[in-house]
C-alpha cells in the first residue's frame, strides 16, 4: 500500500518533464509539444500493455545455457496483461513501475525533437520503443535477465542495480533522444556555418523552471517506490532516499549554476533547470545505495558536466537537442549508474555497473539506431520545411498555443 500510494504521485515527473520541454521550445510549436507528449506517453501505454510487459516479465523468461551458466534473455510473460489481478502485488506494482518508466523514456526522445519532430514520427517511435526496445532493458534489468543475474552467476556485487530507472527509462530515453537527432537533423539556421551555432532560446523559462519543482515530487515518489521494489529496502530507509534524492538535485542545480556564472558571467536559467533535472536523474540510480554526502558529491559532478557536455554537443558535434535530454537523461544517467556502483558496498559492484553501461552504449543504442533508422524511412519523423516555418502547432494542429499574440513573422529565423 505505500509503494502504490508512492507511485500515485510519480507522473508528477513526467508532467514536469513535458512542461519542460514545452518551455525549452518555441512558441509556435508550444501546443503540439504538449500534445505530443500526452501521444506519445498514451501510445507507449498501449503497446507496452498489449506485447511489451510479456517481454518484461520476469515471472517466466526465454533463457539459455552457456559455460554452465543459464543466460535470462527476454521475458516469456502472457501478452494483453493477461493474468494481471491474480498476480501478486509486488508483480503488480513492479508492471506499474514499468509502465511509468516506458512513458519518461519515450517523452524523453519526444522533447530531443522539438520544433521539428512531426506528430506521426513521435508516435510510430515510442511504439517501437515501448513494444521492443524497452521490455528488453527493463527484462534484463528488473526481470531477472542477464545483468541482473551478473551477481549470481559472477559474483559481482548483487548483480547490475538500478532502482529508479536510470538505465530502462532514462539513460535508454537519452540515447534514443540521440538517435532522433541524428535522424531528423537539426533545425533550420541553426548551424548556419560549420562550428557556428545559432541561439535558440526557450519560449518559456517560467514553464522550464516551474517543470523543475513537478518533476521533484514525482521523482521523490519515484526513487523511494524503486528502493522498496527493486533493492528490498526497509520502509524506514524511505526518508533517507527522498534526502538523498532533493540533495542530488540541489548540488546539480548548484553546480551548473557556478559553472555558467563563470562562463557566461551570469546563471543561464535553462541550463540551472537541466541542471537540477540532471541531479534527479543521477539519483535514480544511486539514491538508494549512498549516503546524502555521497548523494551530494554525485548531483554536483552532474551539474558541472551538463553545461559543458551540452556545450561540446551544439558547437563541435553540431547536435542541436533543444531539451538538452542527451546530457541531461542519457549522460547524467550513465553516471549515476556508475556512480552507484562506487558507493555500493558489495565487492564487484562497479564492475557489474559498467557491464550495464556497455550493454546501454554497446547493444541498445546500435539496435535503436536500426529500428528508427528504418521506421524514418516508413514514417518520416521530420517535418517539411513550410511546415517547420509555419511552427509545427499551425502546421499539424490548425492553431497556434497562444492564439493572442503574435508569435510568427516571415522569417523566424532570423
């Protein structure tokens, strides 16, 4: 009952997340954001409750021998939620779990592709995401799969840990939020010249820094209900999870403060957000397993590189990620994951983090570079270029989010 009275309270995170990406874009593209992020997280739903929660389950498993050692692959669950009532309720809630994390990864690749990501693309993606790509990771790592058993069959720490979702949801939204920049390019005027990056401000850093206090409350629920299912935590450890959890936030926010007053003479206000966001992030993977000095020191790391790695991204890679969700979700998520393996206290923990990390960089993004690949063939995820200059609200809604102003000229780029 406290996991589920928890778990009530963590969409809190997926609306901050949404409002946060829809202040990180344009104006004119302000509605279809919003709408999309409902699409996509509605989409998700469906397909991960009709085939996807049969690859994720981990109450029977497609598995193999190798070396005397069996290899949990892929779940062998019933498909359509079948079965669902007479489960018991920690299956219950850990399909619960699941299908808020599938919803956080596929709105973190929808915000990547702001303001020219089209609605149809978005949508054939998070069912991709949602039937394939993500029952795999969640399988293998709360279902029993293969990392997860790394502490069984290696003895390495208690296998690959990772209670709040930093790996499923948020290093795999992060790296598919990669993927999609890559596929839908980046926006026009952008880059006009090579090493030459246009500034494109967020509409709204009201939407962008109130996303921020949402996204705390769902992640507070998030991380404690991810102690209690995934690491058998004691309802008494709670309170120190939610500490851990706002400390980690509040050293990234701190970090990437002092790191833009020093490079920009002032605080960026979007760049603080990314960094508080990417302090929640990190602690999903280590807020149950440290301390909240250790908690402290790894939302501050995070805080520090955001800014910088979302520097090294727009000017010498040309990556134009309006909601900063490579850094923010996919970088900050790697390293709390490794982060958690440092202050862990079982021996061979790190090791079998960096196995997690390798199957993320090595196994799951290459495949999920394949399947969009080929999906963008099928369904073209990006806008034409009257559609991109009209914004994306008038071109695939008939009407703009703030119909009072004025918020369109001939040359929005200019």
């Amino acid at each position: 009952m406290l996991a589920l009275a928890l778990l009530m309270l963590a969409p809190l995170a997926l609306a901050g997340v949404a409002l946060m990406n829809t202040g990180l874009g344009r104006s004119r593209s302000a509605a279809q954001s919003l709408l999309g992020s409902l699409a996509v997280v509605s989409v998700a739903v469906i397909a991960f409750a009709i085939v996807g929660s049969g690859f994720a389950s981990g109450s029977s498993s497609h598995a193999f021998q190798f070396d005397g050692k069996l290899w949990n692959w892929l779940g062998n669950g019933p498909f359509l939620l079948a079965g669902l009532a007479q489960a018991s309720p920690h299956e219950q809630l850990a399909i619960l779990f699941e299908f808020l994390s599938v919803s956080m990864a596929v709105l973190i690749a929808w915000g990547s592709g702001a303001d020219r990501f089209r609605l149809a693309g978005g949508i054939a993606s998070a069912a991709v995401l949602a039937l394939i790509i993500f029952p795999a990771a969640a399988h293998w790592v709360w279902g029993g799969g293969w990392l997860a058993q790394l502490g069984i069959n290696f003895s390495l720490g208690a296998g690959f840990a990772d209670a709040g979702g930093a790996s499923a949801s948020h290093s795999l939204g992060g790296l598919s939020a990669l993927v999609v920049v890559w596929l839908s390019g980046p926006r026009k005027a952008k880059f006009p010249k090579e090493e030459v990056s246009t500034a494109m401000p967020g509409h709204s850093a009201v939407f962008v820094l109130f996303g921020c206090f949402l996204a705390l409350v769902g992640w507070l629920a998030w991380n404690t209900t991810g102690a209690l299912l995934w690491i058998g935590a004691a309802p008494s450890v709670i309170p120190v999870v939610a500490v851990n959890t706002l400390l980690s936030a509040a050293a990234g926010l701190a970090g990437t403060f002092f790191v833009t007053r020093i490079r920009f003479g002032k605080p960026d206000a979007s760049l603080c957000a990314n960094g508080w966001l990417a302090g929640l992030v990190t602690s999903s993977a280590c807020a149950g397993v440290a301390n909240p000095i250790e908690s402290l020191a790894a939302g501050l790391v995070a805080g520090i590189f955001t800014p910088l790695l979302v520097e090294v991204l727009e000017l010498a890679l040309s990556i134009d990620d309006p909601s900063g969700a490579i850094t923010v979700h996919g970088a900050a998520g790697l390293w709390g994951l490794f982060a958690a393996g440092i202050f862990a206290s079982e021996s061979g923990q790190v090791l079998a983090q960096l196995i997690g990390i390798a199957a993320l960089l090595g196994l799951f993004l290459p495949v999920t570079y394949l399947l969009l690949s080929l999906l963008n063939r099928v369904v073209p995820f990006r806008a034409d270029a009257d559609g991109e200059r009209l914004g994306m609200d008038l071109h695939e809604l008939g009407g703009g989010a703030y119909p009072e102003f004025v918020i369109h000229r001939d040359d929005p780029y200019r």
